[in-house]
C-alpha cells in the first residue's frame, strides 16, 4: 500500500484514516498486534495524527466465547458479562492506539472527530451480534443523539462511518436512524462488511441524499470474497470548495502483486473508470 500511495497515487500524505469495522478474522491478541502494527506504520508514513483516524467495530471483531458464557441456563443473559463481547478489541487495538479504552455500553458507543472543514463520527452497527444472532446488525438510536456534530448547524462536511451495508446481504434492516442523520446534514457514509466495494446511495427526501460507500476488503482470503472480486481498498479526495468526494478504488488481484485502479464506475462498456463521485 505505501508503494501504491507514493509511487501510483503520488501522495506523501494522508489527512485522515478511515477502518469500517473487522479489525481482524477472530477477536485475539495476536491478530490485533499485526493489525495495530499496520496502522501505525500507515500513520507514521503519511503523518496522520491518532486522533484523525476513525475505526468501527466489525462482526468479526466480536468474541463468541463471551457471549455465550453470558448466556444463563435459563435464557437470562448477564449484561455485565455480554458487554464484554468486544473487550479484546478494546484492550489490545483501541486502546493501544487511542489511549483510552473503547465504551463497552452500546450507548455511548460512537466516536467524533472534527475540525474546521468535516465532522466524522463513527457508529456501533454490531452491538446487537453475538453467537446466536450473528446477522442481527443495526444502530443504537442512544447513541447517534448523543453525537455533537447532530447539533453542528455549521456548513461543514459530515461524514459517518460504520460497519454493515443499508442494503444486500446482511444489511441493517431498521433504517430510521438514515433520516436522523438526512435531516441534519451528514451526506456520506463508509461502510465495511460485503468485501466488495460499492457505490449506493440512500434518498430521504428529493432533497436529502446520503451516499453509501463500501469499501470492500484490504486482506479477507480469496475464499471469502465473491468470483473474481480482488482485494481493495478506497482513496478519498475530499472537495472541500466543490462539495465532493471523489472516491478513488484500488485493487490487488493477488497476494504478490501491485496495486493497481480498480476501474468498474462509470459505463462499464465503453469507458470504465477507477473512481466515482458523492456530492457532499
């Protein structure tokens, strides 16, 4: 990847990160020590300060074993003990990273970050999941409201940030948190889960539009991903004048091979491209 931003992209500098969620393939010490260890060799290479990095939790980030220790012979779950689903992910890449530890609360479970141009908050869609409801994703309505930017009447850009998609497989299915976000001016969102990247968009009204940007997958194994979909991973513009993203896919077609343009936007026949747009 530093090969491709320097040497393809010409980029000596990044100005924010964004990780949509499975930190790793199963929540252990060893696999968030080398996930730890890529992020902060991507932010000392391109100077990103900590702060200025948005990382969500994913399904594959929740401890089965927990969650069904939690759950008592006669049904009844012990709350205190399901909160700790994601403690492994808290103790050895969050907080590791961050300083602090990561809310095992589902509702205080968001993170902001914001400066003079975007506000970028980052969201739990996995609080619900655990061993016996793996596909059960959603939004906790708590937490969205507690987020400052809600409240930013500002014109600055608003961006957000979990783990699942709006639609296709394993799609949030409650949607109503959308028009909270709509109404108050977030006009993107980044997403994980689906390992392919996408380009979706999701209409509250004829006015409001919030666009859906997948990011498809930087190191799930070639049995995971759909046929003849390759590693991948987005390079962001953000136009801050022209109110835009241009949304840049890269793609790796193998383990041993470069980076390289993704190009599947744009008419697929005639002309196809490596990147896309969402008006901001």
């Amino acid at each position: 990847m530093k090969i491709d931003l320097i040497h393809s992209l010409h980029l000596q500098k990044l100005d924010y990160v964004i990780i949509s969620g499975d930190i790793c393939d199963r929540p252990q010490e060893e696999q968030y020590a080398i996930a730890l260890e890529f992020v902060e060799s991507l932010c000392n290479d391109f100077s990103v300060e900590h702060e200025k990095v948005t990382v969500v939790l994913g399904n594959h980030d929740c401890n089965y074993d927990i969650s069904r220790e939690a759950y008592k012979m006669d049904g009844e779950i012990d709350k205190n003990k399901y909160a700790e689903r994601y403690k492994l992910f808290s103790e050895y890449f969050y907080k590791p990273f961050f300083g602090k530890e990561y809310p095992l609360d589902p509702e205080v479970q968001y993170t902001e970050y914001d400066d003079d141009d975007v506000s970028i908050i980052g969201l739990n869609s996995c609080y619900r999941i655990d061993h016996k409801q793996p596909k059960k994703s959603g939004i906790n309505g708590d937490s969205i409201v507690k987020c400052p930017a809600l409240m930013d009447t500002s014109s600055k850009i608003k961006l957000a940030v979990w783990h699942h998609p709006i639609y296709g497989e394993d799609c949030i299915a409650e949607l109503d948190f959308l028009s909270i976000l709509a109404v108050t001016g977030f006009k993107a969102f980044f997403h994980g889960h689906v390992h392919e990247a996408e380009n979706q968009n999701f209409k509250y009204d004829d006015k409001q539009h919030i666009g859906a940007i997948g990011a498809g997958t930087l190191g799930a194994e070639k049995k995971d991903r759909a046929a003849g979909i390759p590693l991948q991973y987005n390079l962001v513009e953000l136009d801050v004048l022209g109110r835009e993203l241009i949304v840049h896919t890269r793609k790796r077609e193998k383990d041993d091979r470069a980076w390289e343009a993704d190009a599947r936007w744009g008419d697929k026949n005639k002309n196809p491209v490596s990147y896309y747009m969402v008006p901001v």
